[in-house]
C-alpha cells in the first residue's frame, strides 16, 4: 500500500515538474509576446491577445508566467546542483580522508547549519544591488550543510563496508575511492537531496523577489507578485484573479511537484525510511 | 554552545564586511541622481565619506562599529534619519504578537490533532488531518494570505485588509482597541499558525504512532487503566519530548515566514520594516534588523538545543 502511494507522488510530481520543463523550453511556442516589452495598454483584463492581460507599464502577464518558468527551473537546477556539490566537498571528502580534515569539516558543517538562511539571503541580496548571482550562490551554500550532514552520516558507515578498505588497501586515494565506490553508493541519497533542494531553492527565489531582491528587470514568478501587490487595489476588482492568482499557483505547483519526487523517491531508495513511513500511515 | 557564540560573532563580521565588500558603497545610493539626498560635487562625497567613517583603513572600522555595537548604537536610518534602534523597538512589539500568538495556536492545534491522529491512526479523520496538513504547508504563504484576503477582507468584508491597527485608532476605548488589533492580527496570525501547525502535528503524530505497541501501554491496558489515561498520561506524554525542540527551532523558522507574511498583509511588524527598507534601499535600516532577526533565530536555535539535551539525558551522553 506504501508502494503504490509513494509511486503515485511520484507520478504527479514528475509530471508536474515535466509540464514546468516543457513550458520552459518552449516557452516563445506558448506566447507570441515579449515578457519585458510593452505590448498594450496598462492594466488591461485578458482578452484573446493578452490571456492574463497586461500589468503597470502594458506588459503582457501570461508571457511573464510562462517564461517566469525558465527563471524557477534556472534557479532549482543551479542552487541544487551546487548545494550537493558543496555538501559532497564538505560533507564526503572529509569523511573520507578522517582524521582533522574530518573534524574541522565537521565543525563547519554545525557553523552553516546554524546561519540563518532566508535574513541571510535577504542582506546579501538588497546590498549586491540587481544581481542574482549572489543569490544564487548563497542559496546553494545555504543548502550545502544540511545535505552536508546527511551525506557525511551515510559516507561514514560506508567507509566501514569491506569493498572500501579493499579499495583503500590496494592503494585508492580519497578521490578514486569516492567516484569509484561512494558517490554510486551515496547515490539515492543524492538524488533526493538535490530534489528536495531544487524545490526549496523555487521557494527562496520566489520569496526574495516578491520582497523586491535580485534583478529588477528579471521575469519571475515572484517578481510579478510583487509589482501586482503594489497596486493598492488590487483586491478590489477582478484583476488579483489574473495578476496575483496564476503566478501564485504557479509556485505553489512547482514547489510541490519538486517534493512530490522527493518524498516519492524516498521509500524506493531507501528501505528503513519505507518501514517508518509504512508504521506512520 | 560554542558553536552558536561563534556564529553569533560571525554573523556581526558579515553585517561589517558585506556592505563593504559589495560593489560600489552606500555613499553611491545616497548621492545617486536618482535618490533624495542627491548631492552634487566630489567634495560633498569626501565630507560623507568622513561622517559616516568609511574613509578610515578597515580594521579602524570595524573597531569603531563594534564600540558602536556595544552601546546598542546601530547608526541612522537613511530614510527616515531617525536611529535604527527605535525603529526597530517600535516595530518588534508587533512582530512579537503576531509570532507569539501563531506559535501558541499553532502548538496547541497541532499538538491535539497529532495525539488525536496517531492515536487512531488509518481512521478517516487520521488521513483528512493528515492529507490537509501537508498540502497546506507546501501552500507559500503569500498565495494563501493573498486568498485569505480577497475572501474575509474583500468579498465578506468581516476583517481589516491591512495594517496592524485602525490609523486614529487612539480615540478608541481601551476594549475597543483591543478588538481592533485582534481583527488586525487574525488573518497574518492563521496564515502563520497553519504551515507551524503542520510540522508540530507530524512529530506529534509521528511520536504517537510509534508509542503505540510499546510494553508500558500494553501493560497499562493489563492493569485496566482507562483509554484517556492511556492516550494522555503514558503515550502523548513520551511523544511530547521532540515537540519541546521541535517548538523552539521553529521560533527560528517562523522569523523568517513572518517577513513575507508581514508583506502580504502590510503590518507594521520588522517584516514590513525589511520590506520598506529593502524598497528604500536603506542600508543601515536592513542591517540592523539583520542583525536582530539573525541573532535571535541562532539564540532560538540554541535554546531548541539546550531544551533538548535537558529533557532527554540520552542525547547527553
């Protein structure tokens, strides 16, 4: 019964994050206009041309939510993959090589873990002005520890597996030994880290650009929040309904189709996390 | 414990560095063309340079914002002139209600639902619980504060659509006043208190569930005891232990939730203050509730830590 729930999370949360990946690539297929230009009057209601109509300065709202995809995917994908790279150099290596390596490593570990993320994010991001690389960087240095200390727990009593020493003994260094035998045997683990990550990293970018941090002419789903929230009566006539709602939906969908996979994936990679989860429901 | 002393002290090198480190300075936001301090000429930029200190070599700095620091002194606002430190004590009461009644409603829901639900677990009110509470906590929260609004604000009209109290409110009788921040305070409050409440309900439920064939229930069955007694007295009160922590870590979590929260909903509190200031580029504004949120979530989270390690002498050893 686990089985066939945990599958059919996975099946939603594939396809959502599928459709987001379509949408994304094709994204000038879906909509003839241009994100950033102006292409009508301000405030116009949808109309044949302008699905979701047309924000302050006439821009058109369906193309921001429909190329706001590539800003969600650009961030998930980049603040993963360098999430699970900085918890592979400070969570695996050390762990591999012991002795101080190990224990400083550690102790860097406990300090990122204890910064905390999003004020962290919202400093460096309104002080480095209109660019998203250092918002980017930091998400995936946020995300590095607690993936970090997964990651180090399960390299540890790897290290103890008899295939390793045998490894070691012939003569593997840290490096051989961690692309030949850890990171396949870390992989599960890996893959529902980055998923997870990818999905948290959609959830950070969207907050900081509702708040107005990173790039002020970038088109994100946040970033149309935040200037259809600006319009003080924005709730008072229909337009929240087009201006507010499918951005909104849209990141909740994306959120939620990232951890679909995840918790998906969890019980098929790994077996005692299944037995709690099966106990828990 | 030494850990978080040394973040503590870490996260005031980064409120010093980060500033300087960025490209161009605050000295470029205040006398841009674009602001309101615009100023024109190299020699006004100079004589900046020197009140705000920023000319001298960079250990000389830090030393003289550390004194600064130490007497509480976190520089004026650019926007407002007035000093950071009574904006930010005029703020924080608000943000205190708000987090202060969310994290005690989101407690006492989830910690009654999570020993109702894992109690008579598989039931049909074990899975609407169950279902209901994961979905809306992946809802972020400006969507579900921005419905909240157009329903109870807009279309019923029963709350206030903004703000932390009515402007003029001070004519208000003391009842009167009271009523009036309540109805403020109930929707940012419910939209915070639901994605708290879920995670509390999924330890609880968790605990609960794993309590349930352990010897000393079976054995209070055995003497006879009464269903009440066992469900409150012996299993809740083993599962309860994680919540304490788990209680304490999200009185970090919740910090962060309130910014955006405070956004959606225009309250006064230091979310909408983050905001203003972010908007105003108001450097010395952002650092300084900076450096109050960001302490305070390592302070929370230090707590969760000494909280745990008290309760549960195992995790000492």
């Amino acid at each position: 019964m686990s089985r066939t729930k945990a599958s059919g999370l996975l099946i939603i949360g594939g396809t959502l994050v599928g459709l987001l990946v379509i949408m994304a690539v094709f994204a000038p297929l879906l909509t003839a206009h241009d994100p950033t230009a102006i292409s009508g009057q301000a405030l116009e209601s949808p109309s044949a041309d302008h699905w979701m109509g047309t924000d302050i300065p006439g821009r058109d709202i369906f193309a921001q939510l429909v190329y706001g995809t590539r800003a969600s995917l650009a961030v998930a994908l980049l603040g993963a993959s360098l999430a699970i790279t900085g918890a592979i150099s400070i969570g695996v290596l050390p762990a591999l090589i012991g002795g101080r390596a190990d224990a400083a490593a550690a102790r860097v570990v406990v300090f990122l873990l204890a910064l905390p993320g999003l004020p962290l994010l919202i400093l460096i991001g309104s002080l480095a002005g209109g660019s998203n690389v250092a918002l980017i960087l930091m998400i995936g240095l946020i995300g590095a520890a607690p993936n970090a200390r997964i990651l180090r727990s399960q390299t540890l009593t790897l290290r103890q597996r008899g295939y390793i020493t045998v490894a070691r003994g012939f003569g593997g260094g840290p490096i051989y030994v961690l692309r030949r035998h850890v990171v396949p045997g870390l992989g599960p683990l890996i893959v529902v880290g980055f998923v997870n990550w990818a999905g948290i990293s959609i959830a950070l970018e969207a907050g900081l650009s509702f708040l107005g941090i990173g790039d002020p002419t970038a088109v994100s789903w946040g970033r149309t929040l935040n200037r259809a929230l600006e319009q003080q009566s924005i709730y008072f006539s229909d337009m929240w309904t087009w201006w507010v709602l499918p951005a909104g939906l849209a990141i909740t969908l994306a959120v939620l189709g990232f951890t679909f996979i995840g918790v998906g994936l969890e019980p098929t990679f790994n077996p005692r996390w299944a037995r709690t989860w099966l106990r828990a429901t | 414990m030494g850990a978080y002393v040394g973040t503590i002290l870490c996260l005031i090198v980064i409120n010093f560095l980060v500033p300087r480190l960025m490209p161009g300075d605050p000295i470029d936001a205040l006398v841009a063309q674009s602001s309101e301090t615009f100023m024109f000429g190299d020699d006004s930029r100079a004589s900046l340079e020197a009140y705000y200190g920023i000319d001298r070599p960079l250990p000389q700095q830090f030393g003289h914002y550390l004194v600064q620091l130490g007497r509480g002194d976190l520089g004026r606002s650019i926007a407002t002139n007035a000093p950071v430190r009574d904006e930010l004590a005029r703020r924080l009461p608000w943000t205190l209600l708000l987090i202060g009644t969310s994290l005690v409603l989101a407690t006492a829901v989830g910690l009654l639902a999570g020993v109702h639900s894992g109690w008579r677990r598989g039931r049909t009110m074990d899975r609407i619980l169950l279902v209901a509470l994961l979905a809306v906590r992946e809802f972020p929260p400006f969507l579900l504060g921005s419905l909240l609004l157009v329903v109870f604000a807009v279309k019923l009209d029963w709350l206030p659509l903004f703000g932390g109290e009515t402007p003029f409110s001070s004519s208000y009788s003391f009842f009167e006043r009271i009523v009036d921040v309540g109805q403020h305070l109930l929707l940012p409050a419910l939209v915070l208190t639901v994605g708290l409440a879920a995670g509390t309900f999924l330890l609880m439920r968790a605990g609960m569930v794993s309590e349930l064939g352990a010897d000393h229930l079976l054995l209070g069955r055995a003497k006879g005891l009464r269903e009440r007694t066992l469900k409150y007295r012996y299993a809740a009160r083993n599962a309860l232990l994680p919540v304490v922590s788990l209680t304490a870590l999200q009185l970090g979590f919740v910090v962060t939730g309130d910014v955006l929260i405070e956004r959606v909903f225009a309250y006064p509190g230091l979310g909408g203050l983050i905001f203003d200031s972010i908007r105003a580029r108001d450097y010395p504004t952002i650092q300084g509730a900076f450096l109050l949120v960001a302490i305070s979530v390592v302070s929370f989270n230090a707590l969760a830590d000494v909280l745990y390690r008290r309760l549960d002498p195992r995790t000492a050893a």
